[in-house]
C-alpha cells in the first residue's frame, strides 16, 4: 500500500506534502504490547506535537522512526515511499534526525567536537580541518543565538547549554523532519524563546518539519500546528491545535476516568513561624562561588520553594545543604545544631536530608540496575537478617509497596530502571528516599519532563510528607507548580535571594516571573520570617 502524499489528518489546517506517514504500526515488548494501530502523520514545514501520559508510547513510535527499535508490524512511509530504517545512522540517511530527552554528548570533548564529530572536515592531506570545525560550530551556535566558546568542554558548561548544544547538532542541510524530545525540559525561558524562533526558522526557511514531544502544554499549544494524543499506545486523538483548549487536553491525555484528578486544589498549611524550635534548616549568610550571602529558614512540615530563571543558583543552593557542594563562607544549622563546613552526603543522609536531584540519570538512579535495587539502595542494611543475608522477601514487599503508591508502570521490580519511561523512573528516584524516610526532603525539579497523572501523584506525595512533618525545599521552573504547593517562595537572581513571598491569593505567576527577571517592585504581603 503506498501512501497518499496529499492526504492529512484532521487538524492541519492548510493543505501540504505529507512526507511521513505511519500506517496501522504496532509494537510489542516480550507478551506486552505498548503501541497498537498507530496511524501517524508529519507534513512539510509543520509542526506536530505527541501528547500523553508517561508509558503512553511517545517515545517508542519516535524510536521506531529513527531506527532505535523495530515495529513488530505495520507501514512507515517517507516521501511516499516505504522505509524501514535499522538504525539511527540510516534513518539521519533519510534526513529524520532526533534529539532524546537524556543528553547523549561527551563531557569530556569540545562544544566543536561534539557538533562536528557526525562529519569531521579534513584537509587535502587527510588531517582534521579544525579551522572548518571551528566555523562550522560558530555557524550553528549562532542559529540559536548561544555565545559559548567551541573550546569549552561540554562538561563545564550548564545543563540548559548542553542540551541546546545537543539540539544544533542535529540540524543540517540534510535534516527533513527534527524530532525533539522534551527539548525544554532543562532550559529556562530565554533558551525556549530562542528554540522556539529557532523551530519557526526551520519551518518557513527550510521547509523542515518537526515532531516535538512535552509535557508542557502551554508550549505545545504554542508551537504546534496539530497535535496528536497518545494514550496507552492508542493514538484517541488528532486535532487541530486551534480546536483545543487547555482542560480539553488535559481530559484526552488522562481520560475521562482520572480528568477530574488534573484539578486538584491545593491544601494550604498551617505553620507558626514564630517558634524557634519548629525550625528544621537554617541557612546564615553562605558565600561560595555561585551563591551570595543567602540566608533562609524552613520550618518543620513547610514547603518552601524557590524560584528563578536557569543558572541563578537554585540547584547550588540545595547542593550545598546535601553536602555536594562546598561552601566558602556562613553557616548552616539542622534544627539546633550547627553543621561543620566539612559536612558531606554521607552526613546530610545520616539525618535524613535527601536530594532529589535534576539530573536523575547520572545523579538520581543506577540504570544499570534493576527497580528493586535502586529502591532499597539506602536502607539496604535494613533488609538483612542475623546473618547479614539479605531478606529478599522484605525488600520485595518494600519495593511492592512503593511501586503501587507511586503507580510505577513496568513488567515487574527486577526490571531494569533504564529501560523505564522517564516519569516512571522520576517516580523511582522519590520512591527510594521515601523508604529511607527523609526528614528534610531537597527536590530539584521533581517534575521535570513527566506526565500530567505523574505530577499530581508527586504533588500527593509532598502534600502527604509535609503534613507528617517532612521539610521539604522544591525548586521548579514552573512558577504555577511553585504556586499551588509551596507555603513561601523565595526568588533569586545571580545566586542572591531577592524576594521572599507568601504563596497567598495575592501573589501571581506574573509576580513571580517580574522578580525573577529583575524587577523590583515590592511585594505588598508581609514576609512570613
């Protein structure tokens, strides 16, 4: 069956050439099948977005189209003609390039390597050309408008850097569809502003189409031409991005059966902020290299967040308290008792402070490992017996019981984390602190690249910890999240606190963006401390 290049689904509004096309595409894994019927299609110059929950399929169909995986059956078409590529190298061949979500450069090699080590330039006598590398590298970092120097090791610059580095290797004239995979997730709003142009670019310059993949609905609802909903491996829906609203999409991702979850109202807390002795971390004036004088308190069972665009040092903040991070000067107090400045991990976790960190595939999880393992890695001598022998019964009904609270979808607890969904393996990184039974509880954007049904489940769990008396510090770059969780919100710019606000009726999203980005105004509630 060949397919009809000028066929299109419903929602793309202006007739164009369908250049690919899938056809009644299934997947199974082992006994288990996560993409059914798929029929799936990308026109030139458009934009098409993929919605849906984690597990959902997003990432197996992209998979399948750059060659990652092989569909079990069913029709791939790629400017009308049937294509099956066995690789990612093949499928760039055919012009279908993707950028995954987990970042795949190399620390330890240039910004100019990295982006030229596809097709390294050479001179007449066979050696690298790095003046031709050089350029190449200046020419695609100016697309996206980044000033890095190509000399930089990948490794020394900043998440959001690297994965717009990432995201201009795999432009070039050869590039006929740009999948992106939650290409914002580690970006603050300057770079999306940027990828954004940038993708508008690709559409009206070069005719290229995009496939673009996010959680993050505004965005989607921004930058799609039409949008395709994915659920269970079932495509429900395809529509037109101007037939859609907000709460409509929320309702096709989740279905009608858990919709009226997306709407969780928040609980607000009552905490006194006048007793000493309720006081469960305080930070006094810590000076380092990324932080200036920053002073906080958080009180027991408070959610205290923090807000501020990319780089301004939220993340050094909560390192700094896990003991990763060293600090020059100031000092920090858990409950009473102040810490030495020598204060490691080991020490954070023999009081239970534990850090959910951002970067969860080098520094949350062991991929390698199965989901139990990761589970009962910190209480690993408490699952053994008078003989030091491990109570496997035990650590399973451990791992059982978090894997149903946060509604982990996998074939079963000796399945490998890395072969989990993102969301799921999100779920994974809480999952093994709340074995562990954290006092103060660090999370560095917690939400980060997961599904609508996954946040509200990681909303439970911080609204459920705080009321038992867990501290909790949450850094998101989401401000509405910071809004509806947190009991006060701190903003810092360049490694300072420069607002403290209470999270009343009174304090917007819009408040919060204008403090983060510089402004001054004075914030009209008292401050809580």
């Amino acid at each position: 069956m060949k397919a009809d290049p000028t066929s299109r689904p419903k929602g793309v509004g202006v007739l164009s050439e369908c250049i690919l096309k899938t056809e009644k595409v299934s997947k199974s894994f082992s006994n288990s099948e996560v993409l059914t019927d798929v029929d799936f299609e990308v026109h030139s110059g458009k934009v098409v977005a993929i919605v849906g929950q984690n597990g959902a399929g997003k990432s197996t169909l992209m998979n399948i189209l750059v060659g990652v995986v092989p569909y079990s059956r069913g029709c791939v078409y790629l400017e009308g003609k049937e294509i099956r590529p066995a690789s990612p190298r093949e499928a760039a061949r055919l012009g279908i390039r993707m950028v995954h979500q987990e970042l795949s450069l190399f620390p330890n090699m240039t910004v100019m390597e990295n982006l030229t080590i596809a097709n390294l330039p050479k001179t007449k006598m066979k050696f690298l050309d790095r003046r031709a590398m050089y350029e190449e590298c200046k020419k695609r970092l100016a697309m996206f408008g980044l000033d890095i120097d190509p000399h930089t090791k990948v490794g020394s610059i900043s998440m959001a850097q690297q994965q717009m580095v990432e995201i201009c290797r795999e432009i070039d004239d050869d590039t006929k569809m740009l999948i992106l995979d939650e290409p914002t997730s580690a970006i603050g709003k300057e770079e999306v502003d940027a990828l954004f142009k940038l993708i508008e670019q690709l559409k009206t310059e070069k005719n290229i189409s995009v496939v673009y993949i996010s959680h993050r609905l505004s965005e989607i609802i921004t930058i799609s031409d039409s949008i395709y909903v994915l659920r269970d491996g079932v495509v429900v829906s395809s529509i037109d991005k101007q037939e859609i609203n907000h709460e409509l999409l929320v309702k096709l991702i989740v279905g009608e059966n858990c919709a009226g979850k997306a709407g969780r109202t928040e609980t607000k807390r009552k905490l006194d902020y006048d007793k000493k002795e309720t006081v469960a971390l305080a930070l006094h004036n810590i000076c380092s290299k990324k932080l200036h004088n920053v002073s906080l308190v958080l009180k027991r069972g408070e959610v205290l967040g923090i807000a501020g665009l990319m780089g301004s040092g939220r993340t050094e903040i909560l390192k700094t308290i896990y003991g990763a991070m060293d600090y020059d000067s100031g000092q920090i107090k858990i409950g009473q008792e102040a810490m030495p400045k020598k204060f490691t991990c080991r020490d954070a976790l023999r009081r239970n402070i534990c850090m959910v960190s951002e970067d969860r595939k080098n520094e949350g999880l062991n991929l390698g490992i199965s989901i139990k393992h990761n589970v009962t890695i910190p209480v690993i001598k408490n699952m053994t017996n008078r003989l030091g022998l491990i109570n496997d019964k035990k650590e399973t009904e451990t791992v059982m019981q978090q894997m149903d609270t946060f509604r982990v979808k996998a074939s079963s607890i000796n399945q490998a984390v890395e072969s989990l969904s993102g969301g799921n393996q999100q779920k994974i990184c809480l999952a093994k602190w709340m074995v562990k039974g954290p006092k103060i509880l660090l999370m560095d954007e917690p939400t980060r690249g997961i599904d609508i049904g996954a946040k509200e489940d990681i909303f439970d769990t911080v609204d459920r910890l705080a009321s038992d008396g867990v501290s909790i510090l949450f850094v998101s770059s989401e401000f509405k999240e910071l809004l509806r969780i947190c009991d006060r919100i701190l903003v810092l710019i360049d490694g300072e606190i420069i607002q403290e606000c209470v999270a009343d009726d009174n304090l917007t999203e819009e408040k919060l963006i204008f403090y983060a980005t510089g402004g001054n105004q004075p914030l009209t509630a008292e401050k809580a401390i």
